[in-house]
C-alpha cells in the first residue's frame, strides 16, 4: 500500500498539566508580523506607578515618569493557520 493510500492515524491530545500551571493577570497584548506566514504574540500585564497627594501632587508625579513598564508573561510564534484557528 503506497503512503498516500494510507489510513491517517489520529492521536488524541490531551491537556495534562493546565490546571497546575500558574495563571497570570494580562492585560497587554502585541500581535507582530515576523514573516509571511508567521506572528508573534507577546502577552504582558502592566500595572499603573504608585502616586499618592492630591490630584495636583499626583499629576506632577506622573508626569515625571517617563513610561508604563509592560512585564512580558509569555511570547509565542504562531504560523498563519494556527493563527486563524484552521490548522
């Protein structure tokens, strides 16, 4: 029987460790273009600086900090088929 003439064979995949992992607050997302057919999907959680004072000492405070840091979870790389669900 020729390869192509074959059965396919399916194997079940199953989720064995997804509950004991850690679960992570995101609230950043960034979907980049790599290639043609490939994305990356950057997943971070940024959380606003710590001010305290009134209204106007909070702004002067805010407005000398330069940037919001986002603390990045996870990076993964996706082809274009994974990436619209039909692969």
């Amino acid at each position: 029987m020729a390869a192509e003439d074959a059965e396919p064979f399916v194997l079940p995949v199953v989720w064995v460790d997804n509950e004991e992992n850690r679960s992570s607050y995101a609230n950043q997302f960034l979907l980049q273009a790599v290639i043609a057919e490939e994305f990356r999907v950057s997943i971070g959680q940024v959380a606003p600086p710590a001010v305290i004072g009134t209204p106007e000492e909070q702004r002067e405070q805010l407005e000398r900090v330069p940037f919001a840091p986002v603390r990045t979870i996870v990076r993964v790389s996706l082809t274009r088929q994974r990436l619209d669900g039909t692969r």
